[in-house]
C-alpha cells in the first residue's frame, strides 16, 4: 500500500509527470479540439500518455481534465458533460496508476476558467469548480491540483470550493512572471501566504516559466510551512507553423528543477514543452540524490516589504489645481493622415489662451490616427502646456499597455484618463480586433498601481510615477444611475476626476447635478459645440453616448448656413448655466476647429468667470 501523497511529501521529494496538452497534440489530437473529450472519445491515445508517464518514473498522473469545467466546456457545446468528463478522466488515471503494481498517486486537473468577457459572480465560480472537484472525487483522484491560475483571486475561489465539496488535499499552483511576480500583482511570498491561510495543501508554482525563472520564484517565496512544488515550463517556446516547439534538452531541465528541490520544493513535474524524456531525466538525478531529508522550512529572500520605498515622480502642473481651481479643458483629436502642422498648431493657440489643459483622444470610433502618446508628448514640447492623454484598453494588450505607462512617465505626461474604448465597427470582426484585455476598472488599477511603484505583476519599477488618473462619466444612458455606480467604483479603484460625456440642456445638467452630488472628487462637464445641423444629426444619431433634443437639433436647422455661429451659442448658454456648479469644462471643439474653443474661452475670461 502507498503512503498518503502529503505524508510522503513531508518525508521525501515526489516526482509528477509532465504535460499532458502538449503530449496529446504531438500524437496527432487537433489543437482546435476539446482535448477532455478524448477521455470519452479516444481513452486508448489518453491512457498511452499516463503508460509513458509511468515508465519514465513519474509517481503522480494528473488527470486529463485541465479545461473539464462547465465554462470551458461550454465553448465546445459540453457545458452538460462535466461530471461524466471528469469521471472518466479520473477513472483513466487510476487505472494506469494500477497497472502493473504502481503505486502512483492521481491529481485530478483542474484549470482557469479562460477569458471570460465579463467576470463570473463568485458564487457562480464556486459552483463550476465545485462540480468539477465532486465528479474527481469520485472517479477515484488522490488529490486535486489547481495549475496555471493566472489570478490569485479565481484561485483561491476554486480552493475554497474544492475543499467544501471534497475531503481531498489541494495542491495550488499559480502562474508567475519572469520577474517573479503574479500576473494579478502579488509576490511569491504574498501568492503563498495567501493559498495556505486559505487551506492548501501544497502551494507553488507551474507554466508561464522555464525552470531557471521558478528557481528565482523560489528565491522570493520566503520562509513556507507547506510543501512546495514546482512543475515549470521546458523554457520559453518558437512558433513554428500551429506548433510551440521547445527546445530545452530533457538534461538541462532536470538539472535546473533540481536546483529548486534544494530550495526547498518536494512535488516536482513539468508543464508545457516537457514530456516522458524530460521526466526520466529528472527521474535519475532524483534517484542519484538521496532525497529523503524531512521537509524544512528554507529562508530564501527577505520579505519585499522591507525594502525602501520607491523616489516619487513631481506631481503635474494640472494635478496640482485639481479641486483647487476652476479648469477649462480643451481637446484635440490626432490627424487621421501624417499632416501634423495644423493640430500643432491649434494647440499653440489654446496654450497661448491659456486653457489648463489640452486634452489628446485615441482613436475614437476606432479609427486609426496619428499616436496620441507621441502627438501629446509634441503638444507639450512644443508648447509647454498641461496635456492629458486619452488611453483605451482597445488597442493595447496588458504587456503593450505597461510599455506605454512607462513611456508616458519618463516623458513627464501624468496626466491620463483611463477609458475601455470604442469597440471596432460592427463587420469588421475579420479584420479588426479589439483587445480589451484591460477595461477603465482594470486600467484605473493599473495605473494606480504605478503610482505605487509597481507594475501588474508586483514588481518595482525604480520610481513612483504621479499619475492624475481621470475617467469618464456618461449621464446620457437610459440607466444613469448604473453610470453613477461606475463612478463610485472607479474612485476606489483610483480615479481622482470625471470628464463628461457631452450634453446639451439645462434639463441634462440638473439631472447630472442631482445623480452627483454626492461625489466629492471634481466633475468637469463635457460641452462639443455643434458645427452645422448635419453635425447634429450625426452627432444624435451615430455617435455613441451623445443625445441631442429635438429643440437644439431645430435651432440648428433654422440656423443654416451660420450653423457653426448657433452652435457656439447654444453651448455658451449650457457653459453660463452650468459654470458654477461643476470644477470646470471639458470642451470638445468639432473637427478640431480651434477657433470655436478659443471663442468659448475668451467669453469665459471676459466675463470674469475664468482666469488663465
């Protein structure tokens, strides 16, 4: 009879098997495939998986379950086949585990849930790994073993309900940057103190990393009183054609993971790229030390805690009158084409108005334009005036948006407001994609998180930036009062200021005025000057979050051809009305048409009501 997999754990270091993806799709499975559904489908190509596992010495299968739950399944039509997925996967390992006299233990594999468009209720995801766990539970695991969770958070979800729908230990294995960071921004030793007071069993790390990036892992991790484990990636793979070939030899895998079992891992396998050769190779070093040391805890790195808090970037000019002056905002659209001189030069006349500051949309509509990072880094060479950059978690991915944060810093642009964007036209799925890895919540974070001196994934970044986090406040929705719930959430997520979306009565106003008046961080109202009756009906009807009444939009028509003279008219009065009620205006001029801006502008200073 085996041990207990925990009590030997405590005794000696445990050999797992490698990846079981990877393995499937080089005997031929198709990558577009649920591969789960070869436990039903083609047990015979599973169960050779687990035979080869077992000969190379691997002491632990994992069961062919990592995408078995109803929300992965539901992507394939087999939300309805999770128990018997599960099941069956369960009751392959163990019969493989069985054969011949193994002793071998069975982890029931339980993966992320995927990238979802909207979060899960967390009842809803305490449900889905419930129902997984139950179903490997009875198809006869040892232990299950949550792996490659990107996200503390889901993580510790799928903990708690594994352990209330079973009496099996859990091992818990997140995935951690090249930096040694979570990709939810925690630190090793954070990630593992968090697993354990939540109930693993074991704690660790797999996928993502090559064994030299879990040994620094390790080495951040701090002082563990759980058994660790480490099952890293063969290194880091090349695209070649449908493949991720990787390329480390079986040799140097093992020699690396060797060096994390002397800091301290006992539950030691492999994930993506590895394969029966890169398990008897670790099979033999195992066997040629004698790893049967009693589990001690190992001192690695000092908490992060401890080190010296990270030199602040100087607040902007624009941070500094925050809630303290009344501000007139004005902003520009970058050029659809590389004609650069006529938008340098509107923004030359609004600085030399004064205004407080010129803001730089990003694509709006999604259309392509010239960068607004690099047009607002030219505006404030150019000028020297205050400019606040628009960014959108359309077009940049997680990796692409850091860069970018980390551009605008060094360039001295703090001064942001964090939006999701436009999607991509309706149609142009083929050829268009919007990324939206990060939504304004999640940019808010971010950004937030850089005034911390931290990326993402928890690491310093050598200085503190000051970032002036903005976001937008739309009241012209049919559910305002849901916009107003946004604003509450993205003040706690960081936002120290709203700009409006643009309105046009004195009716809107009080409605906004009402909703807010419990919001103590500044409001600037957004106020876009109409330029003819065609802009109007353009406006009202196409362009998302803009409503124009039927009383402006027929002024507009009697106003002819001196559409453009009606249309400053129009918003001057809503500017007079509205003046002291809000920590500003957002003017948004059409087509870039400075001149109306500037009109606005000068009324505002000859009247006494703004001073530059």
């Amino acid at each position: 009879m085996r041990n207990d997999l925990m009590h030997e754990l405590t005794r000696r270091v445990v050999l797992a098997d490698g990846a079981m993806g990877s393995r499937l799709f080089d005997k031929g499975a198709d990558p577009a495939s649920c591969f789960d559904l070869l436990n039903l489908d083609n047990p015979a190509l599973v169960s050779e998986v687990h035979a080869e596992y077992l000969t190379a010495g691997a002491e632990v299968l994992e069961t062919n379950t990592f995408g078995a739950n109803a929300v992965k399944l539901e992507g394939f039509g087999l939300a309805h086949r999770v128990r018997e997925l599960n099941l069956r996967g369960a009751e392959l390992a163990r019969r493989a585990a069985q054969t011949a006299g193994s002793l071998a233990w069975v982890a029931g594999s339980m993966g992320p849930l995927g990238r979802l468009e909207e979060p899960l209720p967390e009842e809803r995801v305490a449900q889905v790994y419930a129902e997984q766990a139950q179903a490997l539970a009875e198809g006869g695991a040892d232990v299950l073993i949550l792996e490659t969770f990107p996200r503390l958070e889901t993580l510790l979800l799928a903990l708690a309900a594994a352990k209330e729908a079973t009496k099996l230990p859990v091992i818990t294995q997140l995935v951690f940057t090249g930096q040694g960071g979570s990709l939810s921004g925690q630190s090793p030793q954070e990630s593992f103190a968090a697993m354990i007071r939540a109930g693993a069993d074991v704690v660790g790390i797999n996928c993502g990393l090559g064994p030299q990036g879990a040994l620094g892992v390790l080495r951040r991790a701090g002082t563990q009183h759980r058994p660790l484990s480490v099952m890293p990636n063969a290194g880091f793979p090349e695209q070649s054609g449908d493949r991720l070939l990787y390329n480390s030899s079986p040799e140097y895998f093992a020699t690396a993971v060797m060096r994390c079992v002397g800091l301290g891992a006992r539950l030691v396998g492999g994930c993506c790229g590895t394969g029966p050769a890169h398990i008897a190779a670790l099979r033999k070093l195992l066997n040629e030390r004698n790893a049967s040391a009693p589990l001690q805890a190992v001192q690695t790195a000092a908490p992060d805690a401890q080190a010296e808090p990270a030199p602040e970037l100087p607040p902007s000019e624009f941070s500094r009158k925050l809630g303290v002056k009344k501000m007139v905002l004005v902003e520009l659209d970058p050029p659809k084409h590389l004609d650069i001189a006529p938008t340098l030069k509107g923004a030359e006349a609004l600085a030399n108005a004064g205004v407080d500051a010129i803001t730089v949309a990003e694509n709006p509509l999604a259309v392509p334009r010239l960068s607004n990072v690099a047009l607002a880094g030219m505006i404030r060479r150019r000028t020297g005036a205050e400019v606040l950059v628009h960014l959108t978690g359309r077009d940049r991915n997680l990796v692409g948006m850091q860069s970018t944060i980390m551009g605008l810093a060094a360039q001295g642009l703090q001064n942001v407001l964090a939006v999701t964007g436009d999607p991509p036209p309706a149609g142009a799925a083929d050829v268009i994609k919007g990324v939206f890895d990060l939504r304004s919540f999640e940019l808010i974070e971010l950004l937030a998180r850089f005034n911390q001196g931290q990326n993402s994934h928890g690491d310093p970044m050598g200085m503190r930036s000051n970032f002036a986090i903005g976001a937008a406040f739309n009241p012209n929705t049919r559910n305002p009062a849901l916009q107003v719930r946004r604003i509450e959430r993205k003040i706690q997520c960081g936002a120290r200021y709203f700009l409006t979306q643009p309105v046009y009565t004195r009716e809107k106003v009080d409605e906004v005025l009402g909703l807010t008046a419990h919001i103590d961080v500044p409001i600037y109202l957004g106020v876009m000057p109409l330029a003819s009756a065609r802009n109007a009906e353009f406006l009202h009807n196409e362009f998302p979050g803009i409503s124009i009444p039927d009383d402006i939009r027929a002024r507009m028509h009697a106003a002819g051809d001196n559409g453009a003279t009606m249309g400053a008219d129009i918003a001057w009065e809503l500017i007079e009305y509205a003046w002291d009620n809000f920590a500003g205006i957002y003017l948004m001029p059409p087509f870039n048409r400075t001149a109306v801006a500037l009109d606005l502008v000068a009324r505002l200073r000859d009247r006494g009501l703004w001073t530059p």
